[in-house]
C-alpha cells in the first residue's frame, strides 16, 4: 500500500443550514477541513496509507479535529498537540447569483506557532512515496513558510515525489509576498497544481486568452502557460483545473496537464455539476492526481480520475471527499447518469 504524507493546517468550519446567510438563524453546524487535511481524507477513501501531519491545540476542538480525521481513515500519529487554538473559518453557502463567502478566525493558531525543526521530518517521511503540501500552509507566516520548504527538502531526500497545489488565498497574503515564498517551493516540487489565478498570484504568469468570467474556457489556452511554467521551474507534471463559473449553483468542470517528460498536453473530462459545496474541489482533485500517478496510471488516466473525483466531491457537503475509488472510475468510465444504485 502506497504511502502519501500530507502537511497543513486543519481548521473548525463553521456553517449555516442549508443556504441561509451567516447568522440569519441561530445555527452553525461544525465540522472540519484544510486544503491538506481535505487530500489525506480523500486519499484515505481511495485505499492509500494516508497520513497526516499538523499542529492542534490539547483541548477539546483538537481532539475532535484529530477524532475526525480518524474516523475517515488517516493516520494522525504525526499530529503534535500545543499552541492555544485551533483555526476557524465561517463558510456561507452561495447560490444562483449569490457568491458563497468566507471568512477566516485563524490568527495566532496552533500551526502559525510551527517553524523549521518542530517535526522529525526524515522520520516521518520513512517509506513514503509521496509528499503533499499547498500553498495555505507557508502563507500563515515566515516561520511555517521555512518550515514547509524544510519539508519539502525532506521528501525530496527521502525518495519521495512532492506535489504542490498552490491554492492562493488573498485573505492570507498579497501577491508580491506569496511569489517570493511560492516559486522557490514550485521549484522543488515534481508536480504542481493550480488555477488561473494560482499562477498569476503566486508565480506570476497570465493564462492568455482565459476569462474565467465569460462562462466558458478554452482548454488550449493553458498549454502555454502550462509549457512554461514546467520548463522555467522543472516540473514534470503541471495540472490546471478550469471551473467555468456560470453561477454559484452551477459550474462547468474540467482539468488539463502538462506531462513534460513526455511532451504531451491532455485534456481532462468535462463535467456540468450542479453545486452542493464546491470548497475542497480543488483539493478533491489534487488527491485524484496523486492517487493516479503514485499506484502508475498514465497521466492521461490519472486526469481523468482527478476530474471525476472533484466532480463527486462537490456533489457532497463539508470539506471531505467520501467517495471510494471505484466510484470515481465508474464515473470516469463515462457512467454520470446518477441513477439510484439498487
């Protein structure tokens, strides 16, 4: 069984029923999620040794945090217990013409206290085949910043391959802070993940030709970039997801890759879904391409499962994927009729 570590912080989320408005009522269901905890759950579902690495409060929100990530599968063993509280964020629902919303409560929690050292990094990483990390995590501050490169440079000497996802978050740092930080970690990893505005933001090229707001995209638009960034930054694998963003109840979702190794472009499946919660779809399809290429499917195919995957993920609400692998490859295989299996 293929063993995959992942690193970053995992934060209490806080929702209003349904589509109601932060506070229109009185309730806010709790659950958890974060870009890294969000790929090791998936990766869990999908059959991988999947484990864990992070930094929560001795209290009762770090238990429960570690307690869900258990219930899916991971292993949290490589959790370390300290600092004063755990992370929240506040996720509105949107719909129709209303955008969903987010706001974070995370300043000063535990994983903001991490800096290089805190984690026995070759230890951890032993017989892993895989290292995974996004860009949430260095942007919580300089120390967590060395400290994620630190692990990076880890995995690297441990044999294992290292994905980055760069998931920029303008909440968290402006662009000039993110580049300085991003494109020497992009630089040391095999495969890179990201949107749009992900490679502007944090490495500085444009997609020419994509307007995400046009309501379509064309796929042929990102080979450039996608060209260019693996070959400035050595990468050998480049994936950039495109949501086509009709409204917030209904995107069009697809993905292409760049396999430098064998200088070929691919395109990914296209999928019309119908919005149930869309945070953690990147992440969702960040773990498919992992899945993919750490158990050696093709590229292509390890596409087409990453695409599948994040669809049914957005089809299920809260940050967690909790499909299996075979689910995503009877949708990948072409079977999205949604009829009811009996």
């Amino acid at each position: 069984m293929k063993r995959v570590v992942t690193f970053g912080e995992i934060m209490l989320r806080l929702s209003p029923p349904g589509f109601e408005r932060l506070f229109q009522s009185p309730l806010l269901s709790a659950t958890f999620g974060g870009g890294e905890a969000n790929v090791a759950v998936s990766l869990a579902h999908f059959g991988l040794d999947s484990r864990y690495v992070s930094r929560v409060p001795a209290n009762a929100a770090g238990d429960a945090a570690v307690s869900a990530l258990r219930a899916e599968g991971v292993n949290v063993d490589r959790v370390l217990r300290g600092g004063e509280r755990l992370g929240i964020y506040f996720a509105e629902t949107g719909a129709s013409q209303r955008a969903g919303n987010v706001i974070y409560d995370r300043a000063g929690s535990a994983v903001a206290g991490v800096k290089a050292g805190t984690f026995d990094w070759p230890r951890i990483l032993e017989g892993a085949a895989w290292f995974h990390v996004t860009g949430i995590t260095p942007a919580l501050g300089p120390a967590v910043a060395e400290a994620t490169m630190e692990a990076v440079e880890a995995a690297r000497a441990a044999g294992a391959r290292v994905s980055l996802d760069l998931n920029y978050r303008r909440k968290l740092w402006t662009e000039s802070e993110a580049q300085a930080v991003m494109r020497p970690l992009a630089a040391r990893a095999h495969v890179l993940v990201a949107n749009e505005e992900d490679l502007q933001s944090c490495l500085g090229y444009e997609v020419r030709g994509a307007d995400v707001t046009a309501g379509g995209l064309d796929p042929a638009a990102y080979r450039e970039a996608a060209v260019r960034v693996a070959r400035d930054l050595g990468l050998e694998v480049v994936a950039i997801t495109l949501r086509e963003s009709r409204s917030a109840s209904s995107n069009g979702w697809s993905a292409v890759l760049w396999d430098a190794d064998a200088a070929s472009f691919h395109e990914g499946p296209r999928y019309d879904v119908t919005l149930v919660d869309r945070i953690g779809g990147g992440d969702s399809f960040a773990a498919g391409l992992i899945f993919g290429l750490v158990t050696g499917r093709p590229p292509e195919e390890a596409l087409r499962f990453a695409v599948a995957a994040s669809a049914l993920k957005q089809t299920i609400p809260g940050d967690f994927n909790r499909v299996s692998a075979s689910e995503v490859d009877r949708l990948a295989a072409g079977d999205a009729s949604g009829r009811v299996r009996r």
